[in-house]
C-alpha cells in the first residue's frame, strides 16, 4: 500500500487543485446541455428554452395604488355621499338659526329687488313720425286731439266719482271714470293699493272712491300740512295705510334719478320727490290699482320716465291729467316738435298696455300759448291696463 501511495502521489495534481477545478467543469457541462437544468416554462415556450424567474424588488402597494378596485363599482362613491350627507346634517343643524337669519334678510330685499326685475324689461321712447310729410302744427294738433277724445275700450261698468258700486256709465258728463269691468278689478281676496298725486285738492271723489273700495291709500302732497313727514326715513316707510284709511306723504313725483338733499335743504315744493318705482320699492308694493295725478305739467316727462322704467306693468288704473297750456318741465323744441312728442308719450302708453275709456275736456282754449278754438288747455284721461 505504501508503495501504491507513493506511485499514486507520484506526478498527480494535489487534491485541493482537483476541487477547483470541479466549478468550471460543471459549467462547461450545464453550457452544453449535459446536467441538471432550470424548470421549464409550459405552453407557448420552446422546448429547449430556459425559463426564469422574475423577482419583483418593488415596495408592496394597496390596491388602490395598483389601479384596481378595491371594492364594488359605485360603492366608494356612495359612501362618500353618506359622509357628505352627514356632514351637511351637521353643518345644518349647528347653522340653521344662521341660515334662518339669511332667508328673512332675502325675503326683506326680494320685493324691491322683483321691482328692479321688471324695470329691467324697459323699452325706450319711440319717437312717432311727423303726422304729414313735414313739421305741421296743424297736423300735429289734430293728430294729438284725436288721440285723446276717443276711447279705446268701452266699459259696460264703471266706479263714477265719489262711488264705490260699479253701475252703468253716467248719461251726464264726468271728469274721470274707472273700467269695472269684473276682470279688471282686484279679486275680492286681494288687497287694493291706489296712489293719489295732487295739489289742488280736486283727487276728493277719487279717495272717496277707493277708500269706499277698502283699499290701501296714500295720498301725496308736498303743500299739506296734514303730511305725515317731509323726507324718505318718515315719510314712507313708517306710513303703510290700511284699509280705507288715507296716509298722506309730504312728497311728490320725479322723474330722474333720485338726489341727495341734506335734511335742512328744501325745493321748490319744499319737499322730497321720487319716482313711482321708489315709492312703490319703500311702500313694499307690487302693484297700484288706482293711480289719480294732477302734476302740473310735469306729467309729460313723468310719464316717459315710467315707459322706460317699465313701472307701467304695475300700474292697473290710471287717472291722469294733461296740460297743453305750454310744453312743461324740461321739454324743449318747436311747437310741432313738442305736439310729437306728446303724441309719441301717449303712443308709448298704449304699448305698455294702456287703453283709453274715458276723456273729459278741461277749461280753456290754449295750446302752446295759442289760442285754439274747439280745443282745450287740459284734459283728465283715465285709462286701463289691458296688458
């Protein structure tokens, strides 16, 4: 044996060389297809392939973050209604003597502000066309007082003055009547509200009238002594009237935008004025059944003012006199430029509704400061909203 060794030691590799060299003779091995081999893949992978495996070295993600569902479609989206559902209950009950507060200040500003809605539907004045080829006073006139002498619409029932029972029309002349027609009148279950503008005392059957109707009545009048105050603060929002009873405004008509006056300060009238839509925003009204005015001449402009403004739609009777003594407040030009603006006033009336029903003539002859036969300086028109 000992000889054996010593041939078997003799000119061999040493054993720990053999052991290295066992690696690199497995690799060969495994290189050319001899020796254990990886599992392969199934399917569509070739025989000979060498399958892998893929390690994936990414943090662990939920769900959601993987852009799968992470329950049933629709149901996130329910429970966040619910939480929003119960966060406005919260809000609601902790917020609702807030929102109370707000609905009371909303309901506060919603007549004035329906006020201004209807002003917004305004049209402009529409100047008519000369009633000839040209300029003509003549023409002008003739046109204008045609206009004003026939009635437009014939009331079977009519309110005389001083009368709060619809009867036929009076046989004798009147200065002013009320259509009664039944679906021209307030229903019984609605409160009237009429407006009465005059300084000369001569609207006395008219608030007879509309106080024997049980209607809501201010009467105003900057000359009174009898008026509750001469400025906005008390002169209006202080004075609602009742039923059959007459509050009366130290204040008058305006047809321009409202001016500051400091309190100690006085005009002409001595008093405030307004236009109709102010007043009716401060009275809390949305509706004037009976309308009676007697401006002085100013009824011209005060009239175009409420074409455009669109305060016409509110106002369902209108008792009104006109003056053609001479052109009036703040209206200029030719005697013939004048008469058509008159007329194109009147043609604006009609087209926000009104219709004629009554015309009485007033005293003397005057037109333009000429004398005129057959034809007066006045005359009271009362009219019907048909609109």
């Amino acid at each position: 044996m000992r000889s054996c060794a010593r041939r078997c030691g003799r000119g061999s590799v040493p054993l720990p060389g053999i052991l290295l060299l066992i690696p690199p003779f497995l690799l060969a091995l495994q290189l050319l297809g001899v020796g254990p081999r990886s599992p392969r893949a199934t399917g569509a992978q070739g025989e000979h392939e060498v399958a892998f495996s893929v390690i994936n070295i990414e943090p662990e993600r939920s769900p959601r973050q993987r852009g799968f569902p992470s329950r049933r479609p629709g149901l996130e989206e329910e429970e966040e209604r619910v939480v929003e559902v119960e966060e406005e209950e919260e809000v609601g009950e902790e917020g609702e003597a807030e929102d109370g507060e707000r609905r009371k200040l909303a309901r506060t500003y919603e007549d004035e502000n329906e006020m201004h809605a209807r002003q917004i539907g305004s049209r402009a004045l529409e100047v008519q066309p000369w009633a000839a080829d040209g300029p003509s006073f003549t023409a002008e006139l003739n046109r204008l007082i045609t206009y004003v002498t026939r009635p437009q619409l014939n009331c079977s029932r009519v309110l005389s003055p001083g009368q709060a029972q619809a009867a036929q029309a009076p046989a004798d002349s009147t200065h002013w009547l009320l259509c009664a027609e039944e679906w021209l009148l307030p229903a019984a279950d609605t409160p009237c509200v009429a407006y009465s503008f005059s300084m000369d005392g001569l609207d006395t059957d008219f608030l007879k009238t509309v106080t024997g109707l049980g209607c809501e009545v201010h009467s105003f009048d900057p000359s009174s002594s009898r008026a509750s105050g001469g400025y906005r603060g008390n002169g209006l929002a202080s004075n609602h009237g009742d039923g059959g009873v007459v509050s009366q405004h130290k204040m008058w008509l305006e047809w321009r935008a409202p001016r500051k006056r400091k309190p100690n300060s006085r005009s002409n009238l001595g008093s405030v004025s307004q236009t109709l839509a102010d007043i009716m925003a401060s009275l809390g009204h949305h509706t004037v059944h009976f309308l009676y005015a007697d401006l002085l001449s100013a009824e011209w402009r005060v009239f175009q003012n409420w074409i455009e403004s669109g305060t016409l739609q509110s106002v369902h009777h209108l008792v009104v006199q006109v003056h053609l003594q001479w052109a009036g407040f703040e209206v200029g030009g030719t005697n013939e430029e004048v008469l058509r603006y008159w007329f194109s006033v009147l043609r604006g009336l009609q087209a926000s509704g009104l219709k004629l029903v009554h015309s009485s003539a007033g005293e003397g002859h005057s037109v333009l400061k000429q004398t005129v036969a057959n034809i007066h300086s006045s005359y009271i028109l009362s009219w019907v909203n048909t609109g």
